[in-house]
C-alpha cells in the first residue's frame, strides 16, 4: 500500500465522522413545520388530549440509577471478552481482570454506602 492509500482511510473516516452527526441536523431542518400553528406544533399523545399540567418533574434520584447502570454496563463490554479469553490468559491479563472486577465491587459498594441505590 502507497501512503496516499493509508491516509485515505483517515480521509473517509473524517468524513463518514462528519457525516453522520449532521445528516440528522439536516434531515430535521429539511423537514421541520414549515408555517406552524396551532394544531402543527400541539403536542400528539396517542390520540388523547392532555388533561391538567403536563410538566412532569423526576427525581435526581432516577437519572442516578440511569448513571449507576451506564457504568456497569459499559464495563460489562470490556469483561465480556475477558471471559471468552478466560483459558488462554497468562498471568498478567489474569491478575489485570481481577483488578478490574474488585474496581467494580469497589463501585458497588460505595454506591450502596452513599444510598445511590435506594427508592426512598
């Protein structure tokens, strides 16, 4: 391969990169309301209309479990090969698992300390 072929990849990674992020920009101006009312821009809910104040406030509570999960779950692809790997690991890549598992624990339970994980 020529080195123009090797930065070419870049090239069409950086593009596909920019791509991807704006095609939706685009999209939504494209086909956005253009002379909007009443009825256009009025909220659709299965058909019904709202009733009362429809503001609905969560709880920080909610958005900390959202996190807590994120991060277990995030850490979840990076112990899912690991273990398919579990056999053919030397001693090293063992011990850097464990570490890795024991950081996890650690996660757990300072969450549990703190009550991030409690309904009330």
């Amino acid at each position: 391969m020529s080195v123009v072929n090797e930065w070419a990849f870049i090239g069409v990674f950086m593009a596909v990169s920019w791509v991807f992020p704006t095609l939706p920009l685009v999209m939504s101006w494209l086909f956005r309301p253009k002379r909007p009312n009443a009825i256009k821009v009025a909220t659709y809910e299965c058909g019904v209309e709202t009733v009362g104040d429809t503001w609905v406030q969560f709880k920080v509570q909610y958005y900390l479990y959202g996190l807590v999960f994120l991060v277990f779950d995030v850490e979840l692809v990076f112990l899912f090969p690991w273990a398919l790997a579990y056999n053919q690991l030397g001693l090293f890549q063992f011990l850097a698992g464990v570490v890795f598992i024991a950081l996890l624990a650690e996660a757990l339970i300072y969450a549990m300390r703190k009550n991030a994980l409690e309904w009330a």
